[in-house]
C-alpha cells in the first residue's frame, strides 16, 4: 500500500526502543501515524486475517479503498481530532470446555490503527512486565507459562491456586484502565483515541449496545490493554513472594500446602475485587493439587506435563467432524483439514509427556481415515480396485470389497 509509506521496518524498530528519553517526552500520537508505522501494522493486519467489521469491507478491499482516498480522509480526520472508531460487530465462538466467548471485531482500519498504535506503546510497556506474564507478548507463549509451572513444581510447591476472573475482557473497567496507561502515556490525544476505542460500542444482530466497560477481544490493542490492567496483580504477587505463571487473564499461583492455598485465594480474590474492579468466578476459582489443575490446557502429574482430559476430549470431538464419513468433500481436502488441524494442535501441545497417548491416537485416527475412504469409494468394484492399487493381495481386496458386512478393521473403537 503505497499510501501508507515507503519503507518498511524492521522487527526492532516496532519492538525495541531505541532512544533512552522518558516514553511521556515523545509525541506518541504523530510516532503512531508515522507512515512506515502504519505500514508495519497494515502488514500484520493482512499476515492476521480475520473476518470484516461492521462496514462489510474484507482484507483484499481495503487497499483499493485506501487508493481511492478513504485512508487520507482517515488520516485527515485522525489529525484533526474528529475521528470516530466503528463499533466492533459481535461474534461469539465455542470454547473447549463448553459455553462460548465473544469476540469484536473491528473494521480493517480500525484493526490496522490499533495495530499502530500497540506498536508505539509496546516498546513502552512490555519491558517492564512481569517475567512470569506470558501472554501476547514478543518472544513469549503458552508453552513457555506451562515449563515454569512445571519447575516451580519441582522445587515442592504442588498445591495450586487456581483463580478464574469472570469474563474478564467484557469487564474491565475503562476509568482505572485509562489511569494506568496515563503513568506512562501523556499525549492526550493518544490517550482520548483509545478512549474512543474502548467506548466505540458493539453491534450484535444490527443492535448498537454502548461499550461502558470492557476490552472487546478481537482487535490488535486488547491483548496489550490486558496486560497493562493485570500488570498490578503480577507486581502485587511478586511483592508477596508467590511463585506463578499468567497468561491474560488465566493465571495459576502454586503454594506448598493446602492452608497457604486457600488464605492466598480468599487474599488475592479481595485484591482483585476491590483494587482492579473484577469479578471472579467463585464456582471455578479453588485450591487443588497440581494433578488436578487446569492451566492453559495442560495439567501436571508428578511434575510432568499432560494433557488435561478436557483437552482431549475436545481433539477428538474435531477429529470427529474432520472425518465424518458425510462431510461431502473430497478425500484431497478432508485430508488437508485434518491434517492442518494435527500440525496446529501438536505444534503447541507436543511438548506433554504424552507418547504413549500420542501412538494410541495415531492408531485411532488413521482408523477414522480409513473409515472415511471406505464410505467414499462405496461401490464394491472400486473398494476393489483402490485396495489393490495399494497393494492388497487381490483375494483380500475382494473379499474385503464385496463383504456386506462391517469389516471389523474399519469399526470404530472407543480408546482407552
């Protein structure tokens, strides 16, 4: 996009600062409209994807939107303090474990301006972020908070305190999430946008819904707000000494003991409470032992990784939909989607200590493959045909391809 700028950055010129002035000395709202920044996030939007907004407008229009002048009015507006943010259209999504979360998604360019704006304000924040907050971070991830709960362990700290905050995105409170972006953030301008974002509203089913609290998931900013609204319970939890990992808002706290684990809960669920305006779910927040725990969809049994039964219990069910046998796709695409879903998922959960459960799923699997040729070939003379093509003797493909009985080796079986 030639109209957002002539030279893209570097990874370190989006992530690292390279001057040594106080952050609140520069003029945060002109780094933001900075053409090579705004070109960067316009890169990361389209790497990203995602649905359209609210104004129907999808990735691959966006660029002739902006040559034929819709990005200069944008730009225009921004300078001139009268920019008005769309309202992010609501989506809900399933989660793992039942229920669903709901999401905003902004338009492309006001997903590409939180973008630039996340990458002004990283460089400021995330150096002083706690080391044991992993989530939506450079150089950090899940897996990472899953080892160092894993160590702590090791050191005898197998009680965990596990605290669920309540619809945690949908309930920020926007007046003491402005005060702690205003410690480092002094342009006022800067802070009035964002103010505009939080309070930009939602759409759900053509119904307009103000926005008064909350961070929408769903745009490039709400990861980085955050973490800046719990960077104060990381400081509180290392000012007491506890040992933990956070991922957004899902953190676990490990103690040595049962007492120790449920004064820690009845304190930290106060703090919460009363010093950051959140709600915590009373029902799911307990004290339990590591092996019974739940952090990021791993548990932990004598101090090794697993995965927790809920996880699996959810790869399987998609491996399910993947290899319906009455999908009606080809076997080319039904392959493709499932094996894109396996590279994905072991990708973050490959590092459990799981092999066995890793060969008695592969047996599994491939059975659930073969049961969903079996259905596409149907006809007797092509299960013949296709079997011995790979190499069946023909005695068996043909006893097999002619039997109107259910081959006992393509019956599914329940796991162990």
């Amino acid at each position: 996009m030639s109209d957002l700028n002539t030279r893209i950055p570097s990874g370190n010129d989006v992530t690292q600062r390279s001057d040594t002035k106080p952050s609140f000395s520069e003029n945060l709202f002109e780094r933001t409209l900075y053409p090579e920044n705004l070109q960067a996030a316009w890169k990361q939007v389209r790497a990203n994807k995602g649905a359209a907004g609210v104004d129907g407008m999808i990735i691959d229009e966006f660029p002739e939107w902006a040559r034929t002048g819709g990005w200069k009015q944008t730009l225009n507006d921004l300078n001139k303090g009268c920019y008005k943010p769309a309202p992010v259209r609501r989506v809900e999504i399933d989660k793992p474990d039942g229920g669903t979360r709901r999401l905003g998604i902004p338009t492309v360019k006001d997903r590409v301006i939180q973008q630039a704006i996340a990458q002004v304000l990283t460089p400021i924040f995330d150096p002083e972020f706690s080391n044991n907050s992993f989530g939506f971070r450079p150089r950090r991830n899940g897996q990472q908070a899953a080892i160092q709960v894993q160590q702590i362990i090791k050191k005898g700290r197998r009680i965990s305190v596990d605290i669920d905050l309540s619809k945690f995105f949908d309930r920020v409170n926007h007046d003491l999430l402005m005060t702690l972006l205003s410690r480092k953030v002094k342009d006022k301008r800067l802070l009035k946008l964002i103010g505009l974002y939080l309070r930009a509203g939602v759409m759900d089913k053509h119904r307009f819904e103000e926005s008064r609290e909350g961070v929408p998931q769903g745009g490039p900013l709400s990861p980085l707000l955050a973490n800046i609204m719990l960077d104060p319970l990381d400081k509180e939890l290392e000012k007491r000494g506890h040992k933990f990992a956070r991922y957004a808002d899902d953190f676990t706290i490990l103690v040595k003991s049962q007492r120790a684990g449920k004064r820690v809960l009845f304190s930290i669920s106060k703090y919460l409470q009363q010093r950051l305006k959140l709600v915590i779910n009373s029902t799911k927040s307990k004290v339990v032992k590591t092996s019974e725990s739940k952090f990021l969809g791993f548990t932990f049994q004598l101090g090794r990784i697993q995965w927790h039964p809920k996880t699996l219990c959810a790869f399987k069910q998609r491996i399910l939909e993947l290899t319906n046998r009455n999908w009606g796709v080809s076997m080319k695409y039904q392959l493709f989607k499932t094996s894109q879903y396996i590279r994905g998922w072991i990708n973050y959960f490959g590092i459990a200590n799981c092999y066995q459960l890793c060969v008695d799923l592969d047996c599994w699997i491939r059975r659930r493959v073969r049961m969903a040729y079996w259905r596409q070939w149907r006809k007797p003379r092509t299960k013949v045909r296709n079997l011995m093509r790979l190499g069946v003797p023909v005695k068996i493909a043909v006893a097999c391809g002619i039997t109107s009985t259910k081959s006992r080796r393509f019956k599914r079986r329940p796991m162990a």
